[in-house]
C-alpha cells in the first residue's frame, strides 16, 4: 500500500500500458514486475524505464516461450495469436494482438480467425471460450497459469458462502472457481464498481487488491485470502524505490527488432479498448 500511495498511477495492465504510452516524464519507474516495465519501454522507447528490483518477474509469463508459439503457429497456420500482457517482450513481438484480462473478449471478438491460440494463461483462455463459444481458442501452453489463482479452491468457495458474501473471482481462477463465482472481473473491473450490487463480497484475487477496494468503497466489506500473495509484486520496498529514483537503476533494454514487433501487437489491442 505504501508504494501504491506514492504512484502517479495506478491501475491494470491496460490502464498501465496506455499511461505509459502517454507518459512525458524523462524517467518512468514502474513499481511492479518485469512485464510490466517491458511494455511500458515498448510503448515509450524513447523514455529511460527503470525497475526498483531486478529479480521480480513473473510465473506466468515465464510458461510461455517463442518456441511454444512458432510450433504452435506451424500447427495451426491460419490461427490468430492473442498474447496476454502478462507476458515477455519476445513472446508479444510473435502476437498479433495482445490482451489483459479486462478486454480479452473484445480483443478475440474482433479478429476474424475461428482459431485462436492463446497463451500463457490456460484458465483465462477457458473463461474466454465459455464467453465466446462460436471461437476454438488453444492454450498455449495447456497448463499455464498464475499461483495466485490457481490457489483458490471449492473450499474457499464453501467458507465464503458461510460467511454470507458474494464471491468475485479474477478470471485466471480455474474454472471450477468461474463457475461458482457471483462475479468475474479483472482487478480494473473490480476498482470500477462491479461489485455495487452486494454488501459484502469475497475477492478470489491477489490479498492486495482487497486493501484497494476498501479505500475506493468503505461502505462495503471485502474479504481476502491471506495466502493469496504474489511474492513478485511484493519485492519492491520504499527503499528500493527511493535508491531507483536516485541511481536510475535498474534500466530496461530491450533489442529495437523486438520492441518495434512488440508494439504493433500492443497498440492493436489500445485500440481495441477496455
């Protein structure tokens, strides 16, 4: 909450990545994982962008390769690539578009391939074929995912329900979870009033956000998992974001060739919107 208090901005991945975008400062510290940092070097190339700590990367983003998508692309020739941003800068320069979990159906919706492959997150690929049945959308891998989510079981759906809330789950929860669910929404969904129709709710998604949307909403209650942490978006503390600002360490590089690709994919889905 302390580094959230100090941001110009905060928000999701796509509030983040069309921010960045925007940006004029000279620097642009990103206080969050190493994805996150990429895009945002990627959509402002002229911009020096630093992250506090080195080391804080993503699961998820490390499930899926350039190698997975060339093989898969081999197998299935006339298929779109949707990249979820929580991916690396060499796995977006192989999208054709990428997508966050706020628009991911939109962003499907409006290609005109009836094959999609989709990666690196396996549950959020299944909550977008349930949503878009006339599509065949392809995990690549089969088996990515967030810890986070995945740590969500049937029986925290059961001790929800006895404390009397609705449930709202992040759509890269497993389907079983999906499917118990009041609701499912993006973190940018759930800070934008989606949950306005319940006195109290339980939010399947990173214990953090929970701390947000009792700051946006006090007249609701909101219950977290305290198990449910991402210790990558933990690893940047006050001090390392102060020693960032003074050094301007550390910068992200990332190769002209792979940026250029990288945004094409990126810009396509700003333009599609939230």
């Amino acid at each position: 909450m302390e580094i959230q208090a100090l941001g110009d901005v905060v928000g999701d991945s796509l509030q983040l990545a069309v921010e960045a975008k925007r940006a004029e400062a000279d620097l642009i510290v990103i206080c969050g994982v190493q994805f996150m940092a990429e895009t945002a070097k990627i959509l402002n190339p002229e911009r020096k962008v630093i992250i506090p700590v080195q080391d804080a990367g993503c699961p998820l983003a490390d499930f899926l390769t350039p190698e997975m998508i060339r093989e898969a692309k081999e197998r299935h020739p006339d298929a779109a690539v949707v990249v979820y941003v929580n991916s690396t800068a060499e796995a977006k320069a192989l999208a054709d578009i990428t997508c966050t979990s706020s628009n991911a159906i939109r962003v499907v919706a409006s290609l005109p391939n009836d094959t999609i492959l989709f990666g690196p997150d396996a549950n959020l690929a299944a909550y977008v074929q349930r949503e878009i049945p006339g599509k065949t959308i392809i995990p690549v891998p089969p088996g990515g995912h967030c810890y986070v989510h995945v740590g969500f079981t049937t029986a925290d759906v059961e001790a929800a329900r006895k404390k009397g809330s609705m449930i709202v789950c992040h759509p890269e929860c497993p389907p079983e979870i999906q499917e118990r669910a009041d609701l499912i929404a993006s973190t940018g969904g759930m800070t934008k009033g989606a949950m306005s129709g319940g006195d109290s709710w339980s939010v399947f998604t990173e214990r953090e956000m929970v701390c947000r949307l009792r700051m946006l909403y006090p007249d609701q209650v909101f219950y977290e998992k305290s198990e449910a942490v991402c210790a990558d978006m933990k690893k940047i503390s006050i001090t390392d974001l102060w020693r960032a600002l003074e050094c301007e360490e550390y910068e992200v590089v990332l190769p002209r060739e792979i940026m250029d690709r990288a945004r094409q994919a990126i810009e396509r889905m700003i333009a599609v919107g939230a």
